[in-house]
C-alpha cells in the first residue's frame, strides 16, 4: 500500500526547477512515477506523480518542505493527494442543465463511479438543480477571468477535487488554471471538430447541411479545439442516437463487409446521400491516422450530392 500525490510547480522560468524539486521529493522518501514539464512563453509549469511508502510519509512535513522551496523559487508548489479507489469530480456548468442532469444521473444510477463534489458556474440558473442532488454549488462571477479562476482554484481544493468536467461551460478556460489541473479537465463538446472550430459551431454545420452529428468527451489542452478525444457518440436530426455499429456500417466501415442483414435494422434502406453525410468521430480508433487530422470525415449535403 502506498500513497500517492500529484505535485504542480508554476512560475517564471529558471535554471535548475526540476533538480531541486525532484531533489527535494527524494529527500522527503517520494518515489517519483512520472514527471512533465513545459515551458510557454516563459511560463514553466511541471507535473510530478509521485508515491511513497505509508510508513514514510509524512504530509505535514512534506508540505512544509515544498512551501519552503516554493518561496526560495519565487514559484508555486501545490500538493494534491490522490486515492486509487476515489474520483472526486468538478462541474463547471453555465446554464443550460443537460449535460449537467446526465452527469448526476449517471452518478445515481452507478454507471459512473465517481464523485460529485461541486456545481462551479458563473451564472445562478443550476444552482436548485445542484442542491436538490445534495451537491454544493459555487457561483463565482467570470466578469475578471484572472479572479475568477483563482476563485475557482480555491473552491476545487477546498472540496478536495481530482478532477474537473465541462458540462456545457461556455468560457475559455486560461491556462493558469489548465495548468494546475493538466490532463484532469474533460470537456463535453460537439464532434464538429475539427472542420467547424470555435464558440458556433452548431451554427457552421448547420449552414454546411450536415445531418448527422455527435458528442465527444475530450481533455482540455493550451490549445482551444485541438485536443485528444476519448469517447464519442452519434445522433440523428431528431436527437434519436446512433448506434457505433450502425453508423460503422453507413460509412462502410464494417470489419469484414457486413452483409445487411448482419448490420440489423438499423442499417437497411440507407441511400448513398445518408451514407455520405453520415459523420462518426473515432469509429475506428486503429484507423485514426489513415484519416488525417483527428481522424474526422465531415461531409455536408451539397458536396454529398456532387459526389454521386
């Protein structure tokens, strides 16, 4: 048995960060298991997961050794303890309560194993939602994105937050934050991308005749709509979803070519039109690179038209 903790350094960049901080964790009995460090415009940011045996740790001592070393480095050392059999979970919400309402289902129903611990919004419009599920809810205005992110930190480490979803959160996350949080933000998001990139991108499909879209569930990156996807799902013009076999099937996707009656209902009667404007997002995963940028067809009525 051993404990476990993720340690994030961030500052102004300098000689020697890394050798005096993983120095430091080796005196302090740390077994260092991954370590990733960046510097971006002279912002240098690191992330440490590190574990130790239970007899030798010591969390108050190791706590006020990094502190020490974090004002000798004008920068700031923040340690997070994590629990293999725990997942508490941020939702950043704004106002429209679908994801959020899914989210909560799932939780309740045990399809997702993992904790609410917070509703974090910069509107008031969920906040009966959250309560009526026993989870708090923190409304911080996002009016100063700087002070309301530092807000935000507080209140994620206040509730002890391991990681942190965007359900429908529809402000740009700065990457002061994204930082502190790395490869621990997933974002719900249309699979649009990433032909129709940024705030409307509803809107671009739409005016593109695109019939078929979907939703994926992402990690947000420094980049705003460039980033690795890890799970999407497909539904029709009336909201009716789509199933990963069907939709396989539509784009002649099938291992083996199956024959129509192997591909069920779903799948009879399809014209060459709806088999073309059909777009799936990661269908194949083994077949992502084949496919060029994140592995996306996207192909609107008009152009499905002049390819028949």
């Amino acid at each position: 048995m051993r404990q476990l903790a993720t340690i994030t350094v961030i500052g102004r960049d300098k000689t020697g960060v890394v050798a005096r901080v993983t120095s430091r964790l080796f005196e302090q009995g740390a077994n260092i298991e991954e370590l990733e460090e960046q510097v971006t415009r002279g912002q240098f940011s690191m992330t440490i997961q590190a574990s130790w045996r239970i007899a030798a740790f010591h969390l108050v001592a190791l706590q006020s050794s990094l502190s020490e070393l974090g004002r000798v480095l004008g920068m700031e050392i923040k340690l997070r303890l994590t629990h293999p059999g725990r997942q508490r979970f941020a939702i950043m919400v704004t106002k429209e309560p679908h994801c959020l309402t899914a989210l909560l289902g799932a939780c309740r129903s045990g399809q997702l194993k993992a904790e609410p611990a917070i509703v974090l919004s910069n509107r008031g419009d969920l906040a009966k939602l959250a309560l009526a599920n026993g989870i708090p809810f923190v409304r911080v205005g996002w009016q100063e994105r700087a002070r309301a992110e530092a807000q935000a930190l507080k209140a994620f480490e206040k509730h002890a937050v391991d990681f942190i979803v965007l359900a429908r959160f529809m402000k740009i996350l700065s990457p002061n934050l994204v930082w502190r949080y790395k490869n621990k933000i997933i974002n719900i998001h249309p699979s649009l991308l990433p032909s129709f990139p940024g705030p409307q991108a509803y809107r671009q499909a739409y005016e593109q005749g695109v019939k078929i879209v979907g939703v994926t569930a992402h990690f947000v990156t420094m980049h705003l709509d460039d980033r690795s996807k890890t799970r999407s799902e497909s539904f029709g013009p009336g909201g009716e979803a789509i199933p990963h076999e069907t939709a396989r099937c539509l784009l002649g996707d099938c291992e083996g070519g199956l024959t129509p009656r192997e591909r069920g209902p779903g799948c009879r009667g399809v014209s060459p039109t709806a088999r073309r404007t059909i777009q799936l997002r990661n269908a194949r995963p083994d077949r992502l690179h084949s496919r060029g940028s994140g592995g996306n067809r996207y192909v609107s009525a008009r152009q499905a038209r002049m390819r028949q």
